[in-house]
C-alpha cells in the first residue's frame, strides 16, 4: 500500500502497510452478505485483541428485554481494572451500527478502564440490517438505564456514557432519547470520531472519500442498512446534528475526540463548533495523522495508546466534578 506521507502521520502509515502486506486484499465488507461481512470484520479485529491487558475482574450480564421501550435482552460485558476506583464507562462499540462486538474492542476498553480507573461496561446491542434503527439505539438506552438506576451489581456512579463511530452516535442519541423524555442522564460522555448525520457532503467525506480505512462509500452503505430506506436524516436519535440547540446546551460535559484522516472528521467538528457557539466548554481534540478507528490499535500504535490515556484523564476529571 502506498499512501501520501504529508496525509498519514509515519507510524499509521507504516502501520497500514505492515497490515496490507500481512492480509492481502481484502474484500469490502459492506459488499458481502451481513452475516459474511460481520465475520470477516471480527476476523479483521482479531489481531488488535491480543496480550489483553489484565483485568481484576472480567463477567457478563444480562439486562433484560423491556417491552415498553422496545428493546431486547442485552449482554453486558464488565472490566475492572486493578487500581478500579468510583465510576462506571458505558462504552458502545462502533462498527458501522452493523458489525463488531463487545469482543472486536476488547483491548480498547481494557486500556480505557485502566486509563480512567473505571469499570467500563460493554453493551451487546443489536445490529443493522436485520435490526435498523431505532433496535440498536434502544438497546443502547436500555443498558444505560440499567446502570444509571443501579440495577447492575458493582457498577456505581458517577457514570459517563462513550463509544466510537457508530457507537459514539449511539451513545449521543441515548443522552437525547432520556433527555426528552427527562428521565436522567450519565454525568459527562466521551465520544470518538462518531458519525453524526446522513448527510454524507462535508468537506472531509470529500477529501478523504477513498480513504485510507473508511470510505465515504462504505459509510453511505452502513447509513443505508442502519436507515432501511426512511429518510432520516432530521430525527436527532438517527442523526444527532439535527438535535435542537436547547437539547445541546442542555447535555452534560462531552469529550469530542476525532481521527484527522476520516471521512466522518467533518462530524465531528460541526458537532464541537455548535456546542462552541452555545457558549459551552466541551473538550475538542484532533489526534493528527491517524485513520478512522486508529483507537482499535492499541497494541501497535502509540497515538492509540496516547489518546486513550488522554480519554481516561478526562474521564478522571469529569468525575471529580460531579457532585456526590
């Protein structure tokens, strides 16, 4: 793989050209039948879940299924770190809102918890296109729910909700789902390079439409399965842009954090300017040089690692601000 030196920072590209030449081409995922692609990006994530950093606890539950909210039985995947402190990261995986699992960002959310000094809780939630919108979402509220309430043993408060691409636009739209139906929500969130909206023209999702890693097209194709052909893109618990400004300035603390060579970068920086502009002091980094999902590859690369730290200090500090 050959790819422009001035774009992609030495050791992302070095590292995609390690990959390239170990797998060989690979086929688009998204071009393949679901359950296919679902497989061959499990195969894909096998390689950044190893040497797992040690846990002193690592179980499963099961939150389940509420027929008033619609949403079904969900497994939830507890970490502990050893050095644990207060405090409970719900952290829903990316994947496009159809591929990946707890699993395919095990080590993420072990180097996260260790980070933080936080249990990191991981919803199994259910995937597009056999279950679109508003499934996964609803999932999503139903585990946050659950651990808001109480209702999981050990898992206590303060408590922040993250995720990453597909993942951070479910973790976003779970704040706004329990907003305005004013029930209550996590004290602070973390959300990394997420997708925000359907519209699919900014000027990231021009300028790196063929990649390296994500393409426009292959989101378009994610959105397309997530969406099942209604036009979604005004409802703010598909599209989180097209939330009002008062339902933005009324979320608590958020940590935006966005890949600098990805195509959904321009979500990201229209998402942090509007919360700007309502006068509110959200943190906003760019880790430069990096692809869409570089914090799955925290075994190899270091600006992985170095991010994750960075989440796990802000992560630190929200919960020190947040009242007893």
């Amino acid at each position: 793989m050959t790819v422009d030196p001035g774009i992609l920072s030495a050791d992302m590209r070095a590292l995609l050209e390690k990959v390239a030449a170990e797998t060989g081409p690979q086929p688009d995922a998204t071009l393949l039948p679901p359950a296919e692609g679902r497989a061959l990006a499990a195969q894909n994530n096998r390689r950044w879940n190893v040497d797992l950093p040690d846990m002193a606890d690592d179980r499963q539950v099961t939150i389940p299924a509420d027929a008033a909210l619609g949403s079904a039985d969900v497994r939830l995947r507890i970490l502990t770190p050893h050095a644990a402190e207060s405090g409970t990261i719900l952290f829903v995986h990316g994947g496009g809102f159809a591929f990946c699992s707890p699993e395919t960002h095990e080590r993420c959310a072990r180097v996260l918890a260790n980070e933080a000094r936080m249990r990191v809780a991981l919803p199994d939630y259910r995937l597009a296109p056999e279950d679109p919108y508003p499934a996964g979402l609803l999932d999503t509220v139903a585990a946050l729910r659950a651990v808001l309430a109480g209702m999981v043993e050990g898992l206590e408060g303060p408590v922040l909700v993250s995720g990453d691409s597909a993942g951070a636009n479910l973790a976003l739209a779970a704040m706004l789902h329990e907003q305005a139906l004013g029930r209550w929500l996590p004290d602070g969130a973390l959300l990394f390079y997420g997708n925000y909206t359907t519209d699919l023209t900014g000027p990231s999702y021009r300028r790196f439409e063929n990649g390296p890693g994500l393409t426009t097209a292959r989101m378009g194709r994610y959105w397309a399965w997530y969406v099942a052909g209604r036009e979604l893109v005004g409802d703010p618990l598909a599209c989180p842009l097209a939330a009002s400004d008062a339902a933005l300035a009324a979320l608590p603390p958020l940590y935006l954090m966005a890949a600098g060579v990805d195509p959904l970068f321009s979500d990201t920086v229209t998402l942090a300017g509007r919360l700007k502009a309502l006068g509110r002091a959200d943190c906003f980094d760019v880790v430069p040089g990096v692809t869409h999902g570089f914090l799955q590859n925290t075994n190899e690369l270091a600006a992985a690692r170095d991010a994750l730290k960075t989440a796990g200090a802000v992560a630190r500090t929200i919960k020190s601000q947040t009242k007893a």
